[in-house]
C-alpha cells in the first residue's frame, strides 16, 4: 500500500514540474493581459502590431504620392519612401530580426538610397524606420517607335523573425505620348469669321424669300 502511495506521489511530482517547465516564466507577444502558471511565475501576452507605408515622388517634388506619379520622363529620378511603424504595445519590448524587402519591378533600375533589403535589431514600440530609395526608368522602355502609357508597381515588404507582416506598394506611370496641339489663335478666328459670314448668309436668303412672296 505504501508502494503504490509513494508511486502516486512521484507521479503528481513529475507532472507539476514538466507544467513548470513548459509554462513557467514563459512569455508571448500577440494579446494584453498576463495569467499565472501552475507553480509559479505567469505568462503575459501583449499585442504586436507593424504597420508599413509606402509613398513615391518624382525628385524635386515637394509633396510625397500615396498612391503613384504619372507622366514620368525617360531622366528623372523617381523616389519612394518606406516607413515602417511600430505599434506594439510598450511593454512588449524590443524586436529584434526585422526585415525590409523592395520588390523593384525590371522596368525600373536603382540609383541609390536604402537597399532593397534592410535588417535591424532592437525595433521597439512607437519607433518609426524610413528607408528611400532612388530609382529611374530603364531607357530600354523608350526605345519604340509607337505611342505607349505603362504603369508599373513597386511593393514593399516588412517581417519580423522570418515572418511576414504587411505590405505596401507605390505605381509609376511613364510613356512617350505627345500631347494633341491646339488650333492656333489666328486658325480659330478664321473659322469664327467664315462661320459667322455662312450664317449671315443664309439669314439674308430667308429675308429676301420672305419679302419675294410678300410681293
């Protein structure tokens, strides 16, 4: 009998320290509240949150696109800034293995800037990363005989430990279309005269019928 007392004793040891072991004193980034472990310590889960932008300009521009800039030509310099936010909550604490990727589209060629992957440490929450990177169009992509408008996108990536986080993507928009000429002033008012003589013309046809019948 107290054999098999002791055995039961052993076991019930053996279960609380493998639950102290898995759960004890550990600590996950996702939610906002901590609960205690069977044995002692407690396990806090806080919420993790990245956000990541994308903007794009033509160089010299004061004011950054949301979205994509048009009508760019075959020397500019095209400009996209990346800012990658973090909304964690304060007490998560630092992150460390993140990563920036760029996925440039072939129609482009890099200039300079940031890389098209970037990796930093200790990102800690409220903490704001921007990177730019300068690019052109390949004037491969003007070198046609025929009129054309393309657009391209560029994406941006952020991750955090291998895994993925959010996106973001900026469009340009470039062509060799030569916009249609306007008619000239003095064209203009050559046609207002003719038009306004065949007006008068006819209006005088009808008088002159009118007054023939009256006769």
């Amino acid at each position: 009998m107290n054999k098999m007392k002791t055995a039961k004793n052993l076991i019930s040891l053996s279960v609380a320290v493998a639950l102290f072991t898995v759960f004890g004193g550990n600590r996950t980034v996702l939610a906002d509240n901590c609960e205690s472990n069977y044995g002692g310590g407690e396990t806090c889960i806080y919420n993790k949150r990245f956000e990541i932008d994308k903007d794009v300009r033509i160089e010299g521009d004061n004011e950054w696109k949301e979205d994509k800039v048009t009508d760019v030509d075959k020397d500019e310099i095209v400009e996209f800034r990346i800012k990658i936010k973090n909304l964690s909550d304060e007490d998560a604490g630092s992150f460390d293995e993140m990563k920036m990727e760029d996925f440039l589209p072939d129609e482009l060629i890099r200039e300079g800037g940031s890389g098209l992957t970037e990796y930093w440490d200790d990102f800690d929450p409220g903490e704001t990363k921007t990177f730019t990177i300068r690019a052109k169009i390949n004037p491969d992509e003007f070198d046609r005989d025929d009129n054309f408008e393309k657009c391209v996108v560029n994406k941006a990536e952020v991750r955090w430990d291998g895994d993925f986080e959010g996106s973001d993507t900026a469009t340009v928009c470039y062509g060799n279309g030569e916009p249609t000429e306007l008619p000239k002033t003095g064209a203009v008012s050559d046609l207002a005269i003719i038009g306004f003589g065949l007006l008068t013309a006819g209006v005088f046809a009808k008088l002159a019928k009118k007054f023939g019948k009256s006769r």
